[in-house]
C-alpha cells in the first residue's frame, strides 16, 4: 500500500491525498510536478527512475480501502536536491525512455 507522502521532498510543497501536483517514481519517492518537470526532468534523484502521477486514497468508504482505514502518511521526508549529484544520475538516465532506465 502506498504511504502517500504528504510534502514534495525537494520544495516541501503539500502534497495531500487530493493533490493533482503529487508525482511518485517506484520506490514512492514524491515530488510536485513542477520540481518533477523543471528541476529533476522526469529523472528521480534517488533512483533514476521516472515518475508518474500519484493516485488518490478513495475517501468514501463504500469498501474497507478508503482513507477512513488507511490514513495518508504524515512522515515527511525532505531532502533538498543535491545539485552535484543529481548531475551524475541525470547524466546517466536522461537520455534512456524511463521504461527502459
């Protein structure tokens, strides 16, 4: 089940359940759109991979799943980019389709 970080890692900009500006790589790394598509494009510092948009927790609970059950995480992880080396990473991904990294 995904945590569902609440803060964009690079900026710490909210991320809520509801947010269309939450973007997770595979390993649930989370990041704002606009730090996904103007600082790290579509390159996850952590692992190379690219991202996609977040799903949403459902908040009616017409089954068990919803957001009643399993909260959204409140752990905030905030690790500003390292410039120098994300450059390493960035050089080694960019040029690869992310299905493909």
């Amino acid at each position: 089940m995904l945590q569902m970080r609440p803060v964009c890692e690079n900026c710490k900009k909210a991320l809520p359940n509801e947010s269309d500006e939450a973007m997770i790589c595979t390993y649930e790394c989370t990041f704002c759109k606009d730090c996904v598509d103007n600082i790290l494009e579509n390159v996850c510092p952590n692992c190379g991979g690219g991202f996609t948009p977040r799903p949403t927790r459902p908040v009616n609970c017409v089954t068990p799943n919803c957001i009643e059950k399993h909260p959204v995480s409140t752990k905030e992880i905030y690790k500003p980019i390292d410039k120098e080396k994300f450059q390493k990473i960035y050089d080694a991904f960019i040029h690869i389709d992310p299905r493909k990294r």
